[in-house]
C-alpha cells in the first residue's frame, strides 16, 4: 500500500480489478469509476455484492481494491488526509479538523504526522494493519 489519499481511490500496484476475470475494458473503466464514487460502507458492501453476483468470487487483487476502498472511507470519516504504509513504517497526516488522540495507540507523532514504526513487508498484513488502527481510533 503505497498512499491512501482520503479524496480519492487508493494508490496500489496489486489493487485491481484483473482482465482475466473482467475482459471488457470499457466494463472495468466504469466499474472503478463507480468504485472511487462511492462514498459510504452501505454502498461499497452493495458494490461486492453485485461484483459476486454478476461475476462470481472475488481475485485477490480485487479483494484488495476493496479493502483500499475501505480504508478511504474510513480514513475520510476519521478527517485522516493521507495514510503512507511502506515495509518500515506507516504514517497518518490528519486533516486540520481532525480531533482524534493518539495517546496510548503506540503512534508517535512527528512533523503533524502520526507514525507507527513497525516492519510489515507484506502488503496485505499492512493493509489490514491499517484497518486495524483506523478501526482503533473510531472505538
């Protein structure tokens, strides 16, 4: 997970929605058109329905489309404006208005960052260590 802007869909290299389980261009371009619109979980759970229904189970690297799409729901609710997440650590950049306290969820704040150093090569266990914290601070 390379940046996770909160005005826009998240930036990945394995993110994606593959040819090989949606051939038509066209079909794919609007499907993530319709992805980056969306903009509450009801919605985007009722967009992975439909993906299951129409075009049966999810590929990883949809699956992980999803998950970005989730965090950048997330991450707009909590006025987070951008999550880095790299193998050696992953960085918040709160919004101006944002209100929420760090204290006590192991981030170290840094510059108007909030950094959690932390070795995660692996991007999916970054992903979901990213859930994980933004979940921490919507509790």
């Amino acid at each position: 997970m390379a940046r996770t802007p909160s005005d826009g869909a998240p930036t990945s290299t394995s993110g994606a929605l593959p040819e090989s389980w949606i051939p038509e261009a066209d079909l794919r371009l609007s499907l993530y058109v319709r992805l980056a619109r969306i903009e509450t979980d009801d919605a985007l759970d009722a967009f992975e329905e439909e993906l299951l229904d129409r075009f049966g189970p999810l590929p990883a690297e949809m699956a992980m489309l999803l998950a970005h799409a989730h965090i950048r729901l997330a991450a707009r609710a909590l006025r987070i404006a951008r999550i880095d997440a790299g193998p050696a650590a992953i960085a918040f950049t709160p919004r101006h208005d944002c209100a929420l306290e760090v204290a006590g969820t192991g981030l170290a704040e840094s510059k108007g960052r909030w950094i959690l150093a932390e070795v995660i090569s692996s991007e999916a266990e970054r992903v979901a260590r990213v859930e994980s914290l933004l979940d921490g601070f919507g509790s």
